[in-house]
C-alpha cells in the first residue's frame, strides 16, 4: 500500500451517518486523518480556519446540491481538492461535477482500495505544482501603482521592476489569489509553498513586513496587506 510522508486530513461531508462513519474507519486505517461532517453549512468559514488535503463531498443534501457547494466554493477563489462521492452517477451527473469544479468523481457504492488510489494520485498532482503557481488564468494582477506579473514572477511599481525573493513572490502571489479573504498564517503558508514546507508563522510576518515597504505608499498604514488581528493577514483590493 502507497502511503504519504505525513497524516494527510480529510474532512467528509455527507449526510449520511453510517456512510461517514464507515469511511472514517476506512480511511483512518490507510493513515489519514479524517473529520466528518453531516452538512456544508458555513463550509467556507470552516475552510477558512482548517484546511484539509481533500474534501469528499456528497451530492445530496437537505436543500442544497453538492454541485452548488462545490460551485460556491470555486467562485470564492479556493481551490480546495474536491471528490464527489454519490450515488447520482450517470454520465451527466459525473460531468456536471467536473464542469461545476469537482477534481475527480466516484460513483456510490465504491471499492475503497479505487478510493483511496484516487485520492493519492490527486495529491500527488497538488504536490508537483510549483511552489507559488497561481491557480488561474489571470495572467498578471495590478493594485495600486503596482503589477504582479506570474509568468516571470515579477513585481513592478510605476513602470519599475521591484526585486522580490522567490519567497516573498511566493506569498505576495497567493494572497493576490485569494484577494479580500481573510488567511491564517499558517494556510498562507501552505498556500504559498505547499502542504509539506516548514516554515515558523514568524517568518511569514517577516515577509509581510518586507512587501509592505516595497508596495504600500504607507508602510506603517497598510492598504492592501492588512493584518487581522488574532487571525491573519488580508489582501484588500482595489
């Protein structure tokens, strides 16, 4: 069996107490960790202070699609990995889940041994990614007199290239990806190098601190890269 440098967390949202219960088990013995939960209400504030590895998500719920959660959740700019895990199965429905946001779907019942492939594949393809890349097609983002160009990892101020550390490129880039969402440090962290760097919440401050002088016109009273108290940090656009 395949296993992972480290208990990757899952969390399962479905409505059914037996389903979760039984994959919980499932998955706790192939060494993940697992929450459960029995709807997506408040799923965004929920991701906003813990970030799971991967989301299995059922389809049916009380009121709700799971299509329309996934949907939600990719219009808010995060780009958690997501599996559909249901019993709606057809061609379409599969697609619909695709279309809408979904990195992979499995239909109910399922073999978990195919499960838990799945999921190790797609964390693989989360953890080639280089370190910083964005995760949309926006070719440069601008803020200020200020313009992040991701193809040449490049800042520039009025027309002035601005010399940045792969690191500070790293975190100016993933908090421009997830403009005016609030991020803990230690999510800007994974965000900006990936699940596995290790780096103290202290040296993200550092950076914070550093990109300020070098984009805000007032350094000691920040536009854009505020801090959130007791939280994190926030990049306020415009």
């Amino acid at each position: 069996m395949e296993t992972v440098a480290h208990r990757q967390l899952v969390w399962i949202v479905d409505r059914s107490a037996d389903c979760r219960a039984q994959l919980q088990r499932q998955l706790d013995a192939h060494q993940f960790d697992v929450r459960t939960f029995a709807d997506a209400r408040d799923i965004e504030r929920r991701l906003a202070r813990e970030r799971p590895s991967i989301m299995l998500l059922e389809r049916l719920f009380d009121g709700e699609d799971g299509l329309t959660i996934c949907q939600r959740i990719r219009h808010s700019g995060d780009d958690v990995p997501i599996i559909f895990l249901s019993a709606l199965n057809s061609a379409q429905d599969r697609i619909a889940g695709f279309n809408i946001g979904a990195d992979d779907y499995l239909g109910k019942p399922f073999d978990t041994e195919e499960l838990v492939a799945r999921m190790h594949a797609l964390l693989r393809r989360r953890s080639a990614l280089p370190s910083g890349a964005p995760q949309f097609d926006r070719p440069a983002f601008q803020f200020g007199d200020c313009e992040l160009i991701f193809a040449s990892c490049s800042l520039y101020r009025a027309g002035k290239k601005i010399e940045l550390t792969s690191g500070e490129f790293a975190v100016l880039s993933a908090l421009a990806r997830h403009a005016n969402r609030p991020l803990t440090r230690e999510r800007l962290i994974e965000l900006a190098h990936g699940p596995d760097y290790k780096a103290s919440e202290r040296s993200i401050d550092v950076q914070i601190s550093r990109l300020r002088r070098l984009v805000e016109r007032d350094a000691e009273n920040p536009h854009h890269l505020q801090t959130v108290w007791g939280y994190g940090y926030v990049f306020i656009t415009p």
